[in-house]
C-alpha cells in the first residue's frame, strides 16, 4: 500500500487567482507483485501492479479507480499517483536523507579524523563533496526559479512543510544507525 496522505495536508483548497499552484490531494494506492513472465522488467525481477487508487485517501466519498474504469481515468490516476510519490521522493528521501542527513556527519569526519585514519580512506571517497552537493541542491530546489517551485504542484513552501514533518520523525534507528 502506498500512502501519500500527508502531501494533501499543505494545499486543501485552490487558490482561482493563484495560477501557480494546483491542487494536491494525497493519493492512496493498493499494489500487487506480479509473478507474470509478460509483465517483468527483466527476466529477473517480478512486476509491482497497481489494482485499485483513490485520489484523496482524507475524503471517504472519493473515487477509486481501478483498470476495469475508462483506460484514460485509469492512467490519469496512475500518474497522478506518481507525482505525488517523486515529490515525496525527491523532497524526503533524496534531499532530506541522502544529503541533509549526511552532512553533519561529513562535516564530523572531516574535523575529527586525520587523513590517515583508516575510517576517513574508506568514507572520504563518498562524502568528499557531500556538503557543496547540499548547497548545490538546496539553491536548485528552492526559491522563485527552483525546480520545486516550477514543476511540484506542492511548490517550495509546501514542499517545505513536508521536509519539517519528515524531521519531526526522523530518527537514527530510520537509518539504520
């Protein structure tokens, strides 16, 4: 099951006079993994199918759609689902905790062990441009020309929102430190 409620808590209602933003529900979708040799990737891997999405998983009254709907409602509803899930991704799991994350310890390695301590030969490879990377994507993401503000129907404050929420609750044991 994949649950992107928390995206519709930052933009409820649309804004006529705000052509910028759109609205942004939080789309819940039920997966099945396929095990068909006509619908794998490769001849390795076995498909992730979608059988049923809803669009506002908040209101009990919205639609599901399924395949046995109109092909046109049904693939409008697969990407709106993939939307809301990279700007959960890109905002989340990519700035927040590949890069955000890191930094501290980045910035620790560097001041806290000398260049031949074994530790620092084996990390410094990938964290060596971890904090100019950050600074590189936070100027990227965010502000009027930023790539949240023109292609996320959250834009950069309500992606900013979704980051905070994902702070509130993020822990060491989420990383498997």
């Amino acid at each position: 099951i994949l649950d992107l409620e928390n995206v519709s808590s930052f933009y409820s209602t649309v804004d006529a006079e705000d052509k910028g933003k759109f609205l942004a529900l939080g789309p819940r979708c039920v997966f099945y993994l396929a095990d068909d040799p006509e619908r794998r990737f490769s001849s390795n891997m076995m498909a992730l199918l979608p059988l049923v999405i809803t669009l506002d998983a908040t209101d009990s009254e919205s639609p599901v759609y399924s395949a046995l709907d109109d092909p046109w409602l049904w693939q409008l509803a697969k990407s709106y689902v993939s939307s809301a899930d990279v700007q959960v991704h890109i905002t989340v799991s990519l700035l927040l905790n590949s890069v955000v994350a890191l930094e501290p310890f980045a910035i620790s390695l560097h001041e806290s062990l000398s260049s031949l301590h074994p530790v620092w030969k084996i990390l410094y490879p990938f964290l060596r441009y971890k904090c100019s990377e950050g600074t590189m994507l936070r100027q990227a993401f965010f502000g009027e020309s930023g790539i949240l503000e023109g292609l996320f129907p959250l834009g950069d404050e309500g992606c900013s929102e979704l980051l905070k929420e994902a702070v509130e609750g993020w822990s060491l044991e989420d990383m498997g430190l």
